[in-house]
C-alpha cells in the first residue's frame, strides 16, 4: 500500500516550476513542427490527437480503478479488446443495429467487469495491492486466451459510425472517426470527473480508497467502491474498444498494445486523475507522431516508454496528478 | 418388424456394397494393398497458436491428401498415415516434435513446420539424424546454405522480392519508398529490397518502419509524400498494410502500393476495404487459377484441388494448403521411388524434377533445395475487392 500512496510534496513549488517546464516543452515541440514542417507538421499533430484521444480512453480505464482501490487494473486494455470483439460479433456479424450492438457489447463488458471483481478481486481484499496487480495480469492473460479461442487470431474490421471519406482542413485530413474518438474522450472525461468530484458515492469512493475504516462510516465500504470502479472502467473500457475499431481494427491480442499505451499515458497525466488521463494520452499521442515523423520512424515506441521512465523518475504524480492525499 | 425393416437394410447395403467392389474392379482401377505394411510420414504443423491459420490448412491438405492416396492406389500400394504433430507456433516444441516422430514413430521423413522459426529449431535434427524434412515455411534461410535434407515448398521471401522489382522495373518506376513492420519479416525484406533494388535500376529513397501494432501511419507516408517516390512498397503481414492503405486514401496519396506476399489473403481486403482497390502484390498463381494455362497439368492441379478441398471442408484453398499439399505430393512420390529407406528417400527427393504441384512445378537439385522459380508468382492487383492478374507489360 504505501508504495503506491504518493508521499507528501515537500517542494511544492519545484513541482510547479516542472509541470510549466513540461508544458512549455510540448508547446515548443509543436510550435517547432508547425514552423519548420508547415502542413506536414500539422498532419502530424492532427493524427497525434487522434491517436492520443484513443489513449486517453484507455487511460481514463486505469484512472477510474486507481482513484477507488490504488491498484493499477492491468487487464483495461482487454476490456477494450472484448468491446471490439463483441461489437464485430453482434453488429458486422451479426447484423444489430450499430448503437443495438454497441449497447449490449457495453453491457456485456460491464457484467464480465463486475463478475471478475468479484470473483478474483473481491476474495483477496486483504491481500497487499501489488498481489491483486497480479491478479489483474492475469485476468488479461486469461481473458485473452478465451478470446482467442472464440474469434481466432486474424484481426477483424468493425465499419466507420459516419463514413470514411476523410474531411480536410488546413491542408490536414483526417477520418470522421477520429471525431467520435475525441468526442467521446471529452464526454467521458466530464463524467468520470463529476462523478468523482460531484456526487456522494463518487467522493465516497475516492475517500476509500485513502481510509477504508473512515469511508465506511459515512457509508461507502471499500469492497462496494471496488465493484463500482471495476463495472465502470468495464463499461468505459468497452465503450472506448468499440469507438476506436473502426481506426485500430480489432483483435485478441490488440489490448496489449492498448493497455501499454494508456497505461503510460495515464502515469503521465497523473495516475488517478480523469482530466490528466486526457492530458496524458493527447501529449504522448502527439509527441510519438511527431518522433515519428521526424526521427527515423523506428524509434517512436521508444519515446513513449522513455517518457514513462522519466516521469517515474521525476515526477511520479504525473502532470496533473497531486503529491498529497486527496481532501474530500 | 423393426428387425425386419433393419435386415432388409442391410440386405440392400450388401447389394450395394457388392456393386461398387464390382464397378470399382471393372474400371480396373488400382488398390491399396492393404497386407502391405503403412508408410508412415511425420508432419509438425502449427496447429495452434500464432501461426494456426497457417498450420491449420496444411494440415487439411495433408488429411485430404492421406484420402485421396488410400482410397486409390496408394503409395506404390502401401497404405500411407501422415502422424501430425502441432508446435504450437514454438521452436522449442517443434524440435521436441521431430524428435519424437523420428525416434518414437520412426517415420521415414517429415513435413513441417509452418513458421521460419519452429523450421529453423527442426533442420538440424532432421540433419544430424538423416531424415529428410520439407517445410512449408518461406524464410530465406531455411535453405541458403543448403542442408542435404532439408527441403521447402512455398516459394521464398526472395523470390516474392524479385518479383516485385521485375515488376517495378518493367512499370518504369525508378524510386521507391520502403515502409515496413519493424518485425524480422519486415525488415529482413526492405534489407533485401535495398540490395537489389539498384540491379533492377530502382532507387529506394526512403525507408521507414512502423510497429506491428501501430494504428496510425500517416506521420510516416507524410514524410514519404515529400520525397520524388513514384511507388510506396509496404513490407509486412496484417493488419499494419491495411493501416498504411486506408491511411494513404485519407492523405490523398495516389503513388502505386506495392504491398508484399504477407497481404495475399481475403483478410486484407476486408481489413482495408475501399482502400484495398489498387494495391499490388506478389502471389502464388493459384490465387488466380485464370492465370494459369488452361488444359495445362497444373492447372487441372489447382482446379482438382481447389474442388476436392472445397468437398470436403467447405472452404476455398489459400497457398498455406498448397504448400503443406505439395509437401506431401512430393514426399509420397519420392516414396513411390526409394521406399522407406530415409537417405534413399532423400536422394529421391533430390531427384525430384519437373513434379506439378498446386505451387507451382518442382525441380530440386543439390543446389536447390527451393524447388519453385521466381517466374512461378505472378503479380496480382486488387480491383473491386477482386484479385485479378496484373501484366507487367
């Protein structure tokens, strides 16, 4: 537990002086790439977005489970994965109506979260949370398995929700998907945020997660709060699969890759926080495409995961994260 | 009553029964003899994991195979059993496999295995136990040097590589872009590309990679629009490639794509959709019976299979079944020659030449242990979702 609880900030304007000096490094970054590449330079900060609103969907997964148990839910990439999967079954497949399909995929991810909370997270309540973060992967171990068993290892392809024909600005093109995808990130930002911030059971939830003895007594019992963040970084997982599918494809194994990224831009964020999720996936989404773009294209992954050490390294509350506990 | 309606059954089944034998006979055609002792042949196959699509339908052309030689006339009228193993896409579980079907079944020779990798944890035991192996994997180096026993079907990552540049050099297009999976299939081609590029007089002017699991490409093919490429060739398996073709239809890029053998499937096409139309890529022929020359050996090869496939699974050939076939056909038929007799069988093998199989027609010699001509693909170009031939010229 303590390794996980972030320790007091003793030098709160040092944090402060990082978090601008960040900030006006990708401000720069991006200044640079506008001047010297023009509208090549701005293709690449649109596709970073877009790129980075998938991200930040992902991340938004890890912040949920955080904020409510502090265990890092390894397994959100998958949820992702299932979203696309059962989509591609109900509606390519099987011929639902798009929002039908996207409804009971939802639902199902939903109910698979719940389950799985309550059948290998719940029983080890006592345990440390380094042990139910193995849990997690193993959860993503298995939950890949049995996906790959009912849908097979070929990708598969899930239709556009508004065509394909990409729309140009500024010499830029981009598919009307990558709207939805942004879209949606803003809208489910707002909710994870005022469910978080604004209602009872919401606060409740984070106050459990930094005294469990204390939120009990106002009503909210650790194990309930689990469920609740596991059901919905389940449905937000899903929802999040199901809407970049149409740019990302879909396939049993795509939440790796998925569950890395977001993992890493929620850390960057601020692990814990809904509007450093969004943050964090925009910046990284935007910085790999910029490497890309300019440095030979073979190290853009690096870039993401020496991002990740560094802000391990230096700043481990991420962007927005805070160094002291939460007052609710 | 429910005896009697039984017996009766029977009775008609036995007239039936009586009649095949007879027809059978009349028309002459040949038995397996069944007092003569079973030819057995290993197969290690990626039946699971990975690499199962491609396990998976060799092993289906084998299983047809092994009907189609019993129910005629055998393998010089010995009944034959293929012994079929799954590697479960692993190197370490192939050799262990190989070893087993060697030691413990003691076949005669072996097929397999579907991947590079699981072949190249294969060949020194086939080697070093001298029992002859044809694989059905296309790495270059499964055969380059060439080991005395080991054999391949498929035509090789080489051959798909000179055939794209043939075909670029014949289009007049000098300057390529290379984009490629940054896996070892990826960037083992673009190396291979950029070496011989120059002899084909084409200039590669940029080369960039991409992860297998990227989604978003356009940061790449921008940088490629500000280079002089007259062509885009895209080296890697899906679904990056469908990635780079939608991508490219987004940015408004109309430079040819060249994808690479890795896209000859109908997964592509459904994978990239629209911006599938247009993209070339080097195959088998069999992809496209059509072009084969009709009334030609091979052609009523690839027909007959192609039907015979289709009877039995429900399901059209894809060139993972031809290989695995072929291997088999090549196997049986040296075996019709040497027998059981591994290092007889091996030369046999060796000897193979002028054989038609679904690929293509095999000729193996001591240098050769590749069998199929880079004049054996064709390149085919996606048009309305269709595969047609592409003419050079």
């Amino acid at each position: 537990m303590e390794y996980w609880e972030f320790h007091v900030g003793r030098a709160d304007r040092r944090q402060r002086a990082l978090l601008v000096g960040s900030a006006v490094f990708v401000g720069l970054v991006i200044a640079a790439t506008l001047i010297s590449k023009g509208s090549t330079g701005f293709q690449w900060i649109v596709s970073g977005i877009t790129v980075g609103s998938i991200y930040a969907l992902i991340a938004m997964g890890f912040s949920v489970i955080y904020s409510s148990t502090r265990v890092i839910n390894f397994a959100q990439g998958e949820f992702s994965m299932l979203g696309g999967m059962l989509m591609y079954s109900l509606s390519t497949r099987g011929g639902l109506p798009p929002w039908l399909g996207f409804i009971f995929s939802v639902l199902i991810v939903t109910a698979i979260g719940a389950a799985l909370e309550r059948l290998t997270i719940h029983p080890m309540r006592d345990q440390s949370v380094i042990t139910i973060i193995i849990i997690t992967i193993g959860i993503a171990i298995a939950l890949r398995a049995v996906a790959k068993w009912i849908w097979g290892t070929d990708p598969v392809k899930i239709a556009s929700f508004s065509g394909d024909s990409p729309i140009r600005f500024l010499g830029a093109a981009v598919v009307p998907q990558s709207f939805w995808v942004f879209g949606f990130a803003i809208v489910v930002v707002i909710l994870v945020f005022l469910f978080f911030n604004r209602t009872l059971l919401g606060k409740g939830m984070r106050a459990a997660a930094t005294n469990s003895d204390a939120a009990s007594l106002v009503g909210v019992s650790s194990s309930t709060s689990s469920l609740i963040a596991w059901t919905i970084a389940a449905a937000v997982g899903a929802a999040a699969g199901i809407v970049i599918a149409p740019i990302n494809f879909a396939g049993y194994n795509f939440g790796i890759m998925l569950g890395l990224k977001g993992f890493t831009a929620a850390v960057l964020g601020g692990l814990g926080s809904a509007p450093g999720a969004v943050v964090g996936g925009l910046v990284l989404g935007v910085l790999e495409t910029i490497t890309a773009g300019v440095f030979p294209s073979g190290y853009k992954d690096a870039v993401a995961f020496l991002i990740l050490i560094l802000v391990l390294l230096i700043r481990p509350q991420g962007l927005l994260g805070r160094a002291e506990d939460v007052k609710v | 009553m429910l005896k009697k309606t039984s017996s009766g059954l029977i009775l008609v089944a036995l007239c039936l029964a009586v009649l095949v034998a007879v027809t059978a006979a009349g028309c002459g055609e040949q038995k397996v003899d069944t007092s003569k002792e079973t030819y057995k042949i290993g197969a290690v196959l990626s039946l699971s994991g990975p690499a199962a699509p491609l396990g998976q339908p060799e092993q289906r052309a084998l299983d047809l195979l092994e009907e189609q030689l019993n129910d005629g006339a055998g393998v010089d009228g010995h009944p034959v059993e293929f012994i079929i193993e799954d590697d479960e896409s692993q190197p370490e579980k192939a050799k262990a496999a190989i070893t087993k079907l060697i030691n413990q079944e003691k076949v005669a020779g072996v097929i397999g295995s579907s991947t590079t990798g699981a072949t190249l944890a294969m060949a020194p035991v086939a080697q070093s136990s001298k029992i002859p192996l044809i694989c059905c994997a296309a790495g270059t180096k499964i055969t380059n040097p060439v080991m005395s026993y080991v054999f391949r079907t498929p035509p090789t990552d080489s051959m798909a590589i000179t055939k794209v540049l043939q075909y670029l050099k014949a289009k007049k297009i000098g300057k390529i872009a290379i984009l490629h999976d940054s896996n070892a299939f990826g960037t083992g081609g673009a190396d291979e590309l950029s070496q011989k590029a120059g002899e084909y007089d084409v200039e590669v002017v940029a080369r960039e990679s991409y992860g297998s699991t990227d989604t978003d490409m356009t940061a790449q093919l921008t940088k490629i629009k500000g280079t002089p490429a007259e062509a885009i060739v895209v080296w890697g398996t899906n679904p990056g490639p469908a990635s780079i073709a939608k991508n490219m239809q987004q940015l408004g890029m109309n430079i040819p794509y060249v994808g690479s053998h890795g896209i000859a499937n109908q997964k592509f096409i459904e994978l990239a959709g629209a911006a599938a139309n247009g993209v070339v890529f080097p195959a088998g022929k069999l992809l496209v019976p059509e072009s084969i020359e009709e009334g030609s050996e091979w052609r009523t090869m690839v027909d007959d299979f192609a039907a015979e496939y289709k009877a039995k699974y429900n399901m059209d050939i894809d060139t993972f079944a031809a290989h695995g076939y072929d291997a088999g056909l090549i196997m049986t038929k040296a075996m019709e020659e040497a027998g059981t007799d591994p290092v007889k069988l091996r030369d046999a093998i060796e000897e193979t030449t002028a054989l038609v199989g679904v690929d293509g027609e095999y000729n193996y010699s001591a240098k050769d242990h590749d069998g199929l001509k880079t004049s054996d693909l064709i390149m085919i170009i996606i048009e309305n979702g269709k595969w047609t031939e592409e003419k050079s010229s």
